[in-house]
C-alpha cells in the first residue's frame, strides 16, 4: 500500500500532514510512504528527516500521487492535484465541504473516496482522531499570544516601587476547546479571565481555569447543546437578552477573544459594532471565526482592523501559526484515523463502511457523493 503526502499549496498554510514520526509508524504497518520534496520545510521537518524515516522522497506532487492508494493532506487538494489523484484512491484532509460543494462534487466524479477530518464524530473511540480539538487547541493558545503582543500594556498585575499596575482583563466568547485553552492561557498570563457560552453545562469548566462564567441562564440555555456536543443556535429573544448581558460586560474588557462556530452556517454574531464602540481605546478584539464570516461584522479575515483605536485582529489559520505544533498533532489525528483501516496480514486498506467514524467522515465513495449533510 502506497501512501502520499503532498505540499499545502493553500495560502496562509505551513502545516503538513505527516511528519517523520508518523511515517516511521506507517512504516511499521507496512505501508510505503512518498513525500513530496519540501513538503515538511514550512513546519521545520527536512526532506532528510522523513528519508530516514523511512519514507521517499519525490520531486513533486505527481510523482508522489503515482499509484497511490491513500493520500493524505492538510486543506482539500488544488484543481491540478485533485486531476493527478487515481481513481479509487483514499484521501483523509480537512475537506469544508460547505463552503465548497462543487469540490465535493468533482472529488466523487473523479473516483476519489474522500474522508472531510472535520466531520469526525464526537466520541470516545474518535478522541485521538479529532482534528477540530487538536488545531483549536492551539489555536485558542496562539490567540491569546498574539493579544497579548499587540496589547500595550501587562498581563498580570505588577506592584513596583512606582506604582501598582492593573491586570489585563480578557472575556473569552464561545468555550469550547480553543476557547477553554484561550482561558487557561490568560490565566497563566495573569489576567483577569471572564468567559460566556450558550452551553451551561460549560460553567464548570470554566470555574475550573479560574475564570468567571458570564451567561443568561434558564431553560432555554439548560438546552443549548447537541447531541455531537456543538452549541445550538438560539432564539431571537434570548440573543436578546444576553446581548444585553454581554454589552454591559464587554465595556470593562481590554482583550476579547471570540471563537464561537456553528457547523455549516456563519458565525455567529458576537460582538456588534456598537458593543466595540463601547470599548476603551487600545483594546483588542481577536475574531477566530473570520473564515466563517466573524463573530464580530467589523473583522476582517487576514487584517488587523482599527476601529476607533479597538483594533480586531482577524487571522487567519491561528493553529497554522504554531506549524511544528500543529502538523505532529494533526499527522497523529490522521495515523489514528487511519491505522485501524489497514489490514495487518495483508497491508493493505480494508474499510468498514458500516463503522460509525467511516459513515460520520466519509464525504464520496465510488462515484458519488454519500454524506447525507452533502446529498443533492
């Protein structure tokens, strides 16, 4: 069994999606392994790294895709890739398929059975093959990092003999995986950490990092979350009211984080234009979810907004930042989603189709396009 592994050629990505430690675990299992020359050098793995890893190196992506029964990427394949993949080959990336369904379409009518990473169910057995819950992880650290650098003032409170100075205070919109990191980073940082989620089930957690939860509860928030663990969209009239909670709150803030996603749909609107007015001079708004359309409708994706001296950092790919980081714990998700997936006597894939995480990830197979979120 062939697998490959190409160059991100997607802007604004340095992650790759296996690193030498992976491919010496494939490896093990049989597998022959091809890297496209470079494809590790923006995450700081060598070519020489992974050929003594085990795997070969080849000139491009071509030569890498020749014969190969899996591919595996970051972000979904290029026009010019997709056309060298072979018909009947895997590919396992992150896929967004909502925001790109003719791509979907082209990977079925190519041949190719694709898995989307992000569509992995939220389960035990799955844990170590969350990619959302890995990246996002980082990505909540690294936000909390870059408003700390672009801040023009301490973290923590500083007693000197020139005076005492105040600690930042950072209110931390949407708890899950980025945001509880973003929270535990604040608080490593020396701040004074709120947070708010629609999800109530979140307060303890939030209690735990030594922050202070913010949220309207009643019986509408006691019933905020899936059954996949995703927060719910609300109502009008409770959107309202803690809107209200949230604008009172967000006037005493120096550094915002916002990270609240809803799969398939825009971000939610978190912070208003007229919450941000309300802001103090040199606070700093940091919107994860520019990519979705933002939390906040002044971020933009990729810029850093100055809005009456509140500046909104919209970055994108916040994990890709972290790219060393981020590719060993995203090439782990892959190794862990796929291993199961070979045959050990025969080296070879045998994929249950009936398995829960294969239904939940797999977008095309044999032609068409199988996801019921994706069909027609």
């Amino acid at each position: 069994m062939k697998i490959a592994v190409l160059k991100e050629r997607r802007a604004d990505e340095a992650r790759v999606a296996a690193t030498p430690e992976t491919v010496k675990k494939f490896k093990g299992l049989g597998a022959d392994v091809a890297i496209e020359a470079g494809a590790g050098a923006a995450s700081h793995f060598s070519d020489a790294d992974y050929t003594a890893a085990g795997a070969v190196v080849v000139a491009d992506a071509a030569k890498a895709l020749e014969g190969a029964d899996v591919v595996l990427k970051v972000q979904r394949p290029t026009e010019d890739e997709l056309s060298a993949i072979p018909k009947g080959a895997m590919l396992a990336a992150v896929l967004a398929p909502y925001a790109n369904r003719d791509e979907v379409k082209a990977l079925a009518a190519k041949g190719v059975n694709a898995f989307a990473m992000e569509f992995m169910p939220r389960i035990t057995r799955a844990q170590s093959m969350d990619v959302l819950s890995s990246q996002s992880n980082l990505a909540g650290y690294k936000a909390v990092i870059d408003a700390a650098a672009a801040f023009g003032r301490a973290f923590p409170m500083m007693m000197t003999a020139a005076g005492t100075i105040a600690p930042a205070r950072v209110f931390i919109m949407g708890v899950g995986v980025a945001g509880l990191q973003a929270i535990a980073t604040a608080k490593r940082l020396g701040a004074i950490v709120s947070a708010t989620d629609v999800r109530a089930a979140t307060k303890e957690q939030v209690q735990s990092l030594g922050g202070t939860f913010v949220m309207v509860e009643d019986d509408e928030s006691k019933a905020a979350e899936t059954s996949a663990g995703y927060a719910k969209e609300m109502s009008d009239a409770y959107k309202q009211k803690q809107a209200a909670l949230i604008a009172e709150t967000i006037k005493k803030q120096d550094i915002v984080i916002t990270t609240a996603l809803i799969p398939g749909r825009p971000a939610p609107v978190l912070v208003t234009e007229a919450m941000v007015k309300t802001m103090k001079p040199g606070s700093i708004i940091v919107d994860l979810a520019t990519e979705q359309g933002g939390n906040c409708p002044l971020s933009k994706a990729g810029q850093v907004v100055d809005v009456g001296g509140v500046r909104i950092i919209g970055t994108v790919n916040l994990a890709g930042k972290l790219a060393a980081d981020a590719s060993s714990l995203y090439s782990r998700n892959l190794f862990n989603f796929l291993s199961p997936l070979i045959d050990k006597t025969t080296k070879s894939l045998k994929i249950d189709w009936n398995d829960e995480i294969i239904k939940g990830t797999c977008l095309t197979r044999d032609g068409d396009v199988v996801h019921p979120a994706l069909k027609g």
